[in-house]
C-alpha cells in the first residue's frame, strides 16, 4: 500500500513540474486574446505553389576495386632460439 501511495505522489509531482514548466514557457491551455480565436478560426487562402528548379549534379564513377594478393610466409622449422640455449648453462 506504502508503493501505490508513493506512486500516486511521485505522479501528482510529476504533473505539477509539467505545468510549472509548461507556464513558464509561455504555454496555456485557453487562448489568451480573441484575435487568437479569430486568426485559428478564420479561413487562410492557400498559397500559391512556388516555381521549382532542379539542378543535376554529376559525380564521378566509383574507382573499381583492385584485387590485393597477400603472401603468408613462415619461418623455416626448428631455427627458433629460446633465452636458455644462449645463457651457456
């Protein structure tokens, strides 16, 4: 019961932060003066479709891609020198 209860809070906090913000934002849930009303209500004339240019752009062709050849090579067997070969023991 103890969570549900702080949850509840946590959430009425949670929307008291919202509207403090969102006021101080500038942001209201009525419209503020009636030229508001009027301007969100009154028909708008649709604008006239702008003139579209379109430009081509030409890009060079991709290079083709070139083969590159790796040679592994290994060392020749039995020529390998360990610390103690060489201490003289």
């Amino acid at each position: 019961m103890v969570q549900r209860m702080s949850l509840f809070v946590a959430s009425l906090v949670a929307v008291a932060v919202l509207v403090v913000g969102l006021t101080a934002a500038g942001v209201t849930v009525a419209p503020s003066s009636p030229a508001v009303i009027a301007s969100a209500v009154a028909p708008v004339a649709p604008a006239a479709t702008p003139q579209v240019q379109v430009d081509t752009v030409y890009v060079a062709p991709p290079q083709a891609p070139q083969t590159v050849v790796v040679h592994k090579t290994l060392p020749a067997a039995g020529g390998y020198e360990t610390e103690s070969e060489g201490a003289g023991g």
